[in-house]
C-alpha cells in the first residue's frame, strides 16, 4: 500500500463500549464535523471496541467524506430501534427464556448452554450493509487514514485482540493479554467485537471465538498509541460524578439488575478511565525529560483530550425506559433484571426517543468546548 510517511503527526479517536450509549458519541461526532468544518476525516487512527468498534468503522470508511459520514451516522441511529439490533418477537425471547432457565437440568444430562440471550442477526445484517471495505482500502491506500483498528476479545485465549488494518509501516505487537493483529477486516470483526457476553452469542473468526472488545481491553488507548498516535481524543459513555441514580439512596440492599448494571460500568467504563489517568501521569514524567532522554528511552508525550456525558445516563434511561419493547421487559423480568438504578436499560434500550436524548446531549457537550477540541485538532 501506498500511504502517508511514518513520521507526519497523527491523530487518533478512540471509542469506547457502552451498547446504546454509544449514541453518545454520535453526538460528539456531529459535533466535531461542525467544529472542523472539513472534508477530509480529522483522524488518521480510529479505534473502537464494542459499540465503538461499530461507529468506528462507520467512520473509517467515510474517511475523505467526514461531513456526509457524519451526518450519515446520525440519521443512522436516529432511525433505530431495539429490533433493529436483536430479535425483539415475543416467541423467540420467551424460548431464549427457558432454555436459560432449563440449563441446570441441561447440565446434569451433558447438555451445554451455549449463544446468548438475545439474537443477533439483525445487528449483523445492519453491519454487512454498512461496513463498506471498498471505501476503508481506499482511504487506507491514499494515505487519508493510517489504519482502523477494532478489538474483540478471545475466548480461546484469554485476551485483547486488536484486529487492525492500515499502512505497511505498521507491526503486529504483543503484550501481557492484548496484542495487535493485522488482518483484512471484514463486518465479522465488528460484531465480535459488540458481542457483549450472555446477551449476544460468541463469534467465530478464524479458528476462535469472539466476544465483547471491552471484556478484556485493559488499556483501551494501547492500540492507538501502538498504531503511531501523536494525539488522542476519546470519547467516553460515563460522567465523572460516582454515586447512586436518581432516587437512589444506597441504603438497600443492591437488585440483580443493579448488580448486572455496576458489572457493565466496569466493563465498559473503568479501564478507560484508568488509562486516560495513567497517560497523563505518564505525559506529566516524559515532559521532566529533555528531548535527547525522551529520544534514547523510546518516550513521547501524547496528548490527549476526554470527552464525556455532562449528566447521568442512567437518569436518562430511567426517563425513557417505558419504550423497552414489552416482550424484552418481560424476559429481563424473568431473570430478575428488569428492576434497578436504568443501568442496564441505558446500556440495551436502542429506542428513538433515548437514542436521540444522548445524541443531543454529546453534541452540546462538545460545543461547550469547542475551543478547546479545535485548537486540539488543529495542533498536528
């Protein structure tokens, strides 16, 4: 492949999980679309896993159309629904159900449960439609993006794989459970990487099964860093203010569904947060070095900008969680999970009025700073 030098200044968006928050970042999208006001992607790294790893591709592939990308991803999601991610009839569901509920009975005749508890297939058709390989190569091959990387996570081997696809100068790296593979991405690599565990079914890639990219990313902006990254802007799906939900008063005794939903904050949430704080004191050591030190150890600082919710998700989730479909109340019900602080209704309810909350939300949250993000963007 032909492509840019090495050595030009490179900037990368990194998106994290979250399920139906990640219309989150579609908001902080349409956003910096308007802030730039250019044709040509601002990002020559882009880097997802889960739901991130969907609007990553989505952006990659929009590489030298930024604008219409954009605006594509949002009428995208502002068009969704739950069915349009997992089988919401009633039969299936209901079926899923009881062979869940059935699988210590299973178990003592030799039977395993195996898939998950939602269907998947119309997920998988929206990603065969929308990830367009063509455009990504073509972006790829004249040097308009670096490369495109999506993480999913092994359940043979017990780790991060980030699967990438992008210039030749770039080499596969392997560290303590994550490494870096260069591979041709296919719509596959996506939905492996968005397959959060017991909701959807593992995905088979290769020789492997697959699941969520969060479950076992423990540094979230290792692949953009690995890839040749200079600056990081990262797009978040929590706000920085711990503590109970609206209502909560966090003197009972915590639901299964409460539980579900800490487990999922963790997933999604904690290690990014850990990185971003780990980059910077690492930022704050290499800039106490001088450049001939920086140089003969192999550092650099890396800037980085995080954006994030202004207000609890969960409370926006609470507002709208009267639109779940009733067939998936009833099997979040069944399992004891239905109930709860809107945790796990803000991470699985793909509905338009939610949808179009967090995409509102992220795009006025970033031009809050938009002096801020354009001086940023404009620093390469």
């Amino acid at each position: 492949m032909s492509g840019s030098e090495t050595s030009v200044s490179k900037t990368a968006l990194v998106l994290q999980g979250g399920g139906a928050r990640g219309a989150y970042h579609v908001g902080v999208i349409k956003a910096l679309a308007e802030i730039t006001g250019q044709r040509q992607s601002p990002f020559q790294i882009v880097c997802g896993a889960s739901v991130g790893a969907i609007n990553a591709a989505a952006l990659a592939v929009s590489t030298h159309d930024f604008q219409a990308g954009a605006k594509h991803l949002e009428a995208l999601w502002r068009g969704l629904d739950t069915s349009a991610i997992f089988d919401t009839r009633a039969l299936p569901l209901l079926g899923t159900a009881m062979r869940w509920a059935m699988t210590p009975v299973a178990a003592r005749f030799g039977f395993a449960t195996t898939g998950g508890l939602l269907d998947y297939a119309p997920l998988r058709a929206l990603l065969q439609r929308e990830f367009n390989q063509d455009h990504l190569r073509h972006a790829i091959k004249t040097g308009a993006l670096h490369a495109l990387s999506i993480t999913a996570s092994s359940y043979r081997q017990g780790d991060a794989v980030t699967f990438y696809e992008g210039h030749d100068a770039i080499s596969d790296w392997n560290r303590a459970r994550r490494r870096g593979e260069r591979v041709v991405l296919t719509p596959d690599h996506v939905l492996a990487s968005a397959a959060l565990p017991f909701a959807f079914a593992p995905v088979r890639l290769s020789d492997s099964y697959f699941g969520d990219g969060s479950l076992r990313l423990t540094s979230p902006l290792s692949p953009a860093i690995h890839l040749g990254a200079d600056r990081i802007l990262v797009i978040s799906t929590r706000d920085d203010t711990p503590g109970p939900a609206r209502g909560g008063d966090g003197q009972q005794s915590p639901s299964i569904g409460e539980i579900a939903g800490h487990a999922l904050d963790i997933l999604f949430n904690d290690s990014l947060e850990a990185d971003h704080e780990r980059l910077t004191r690492i930022n704050q050591t290499v800039s106490l070095l001088d450049a001939k030190a920086q140089q003969s150890n192999g550092l650099r600082p890396i800037d980085t900008v995080l954006l994030r919710p202004s207000l609890d998700v969960r409370n926006v989730a609470q507002d709208n969680a009267g639109y779940l479909p009733w067939s998936l109340k009833v099997l979040m019900r069944s399992i004891g999970i239905l109930n709860g602080d809107g945790r796990i209704a803000s991470y699985l309810m793909f509905e338009p009025d939610y949808i179009s909350a967090l995409i509102d939300m992220g795009h006025a949250d970033t031009l809050a700073r938009g002096d801020e993000i354009a001086a940023f963007l404009q620093a390469g």
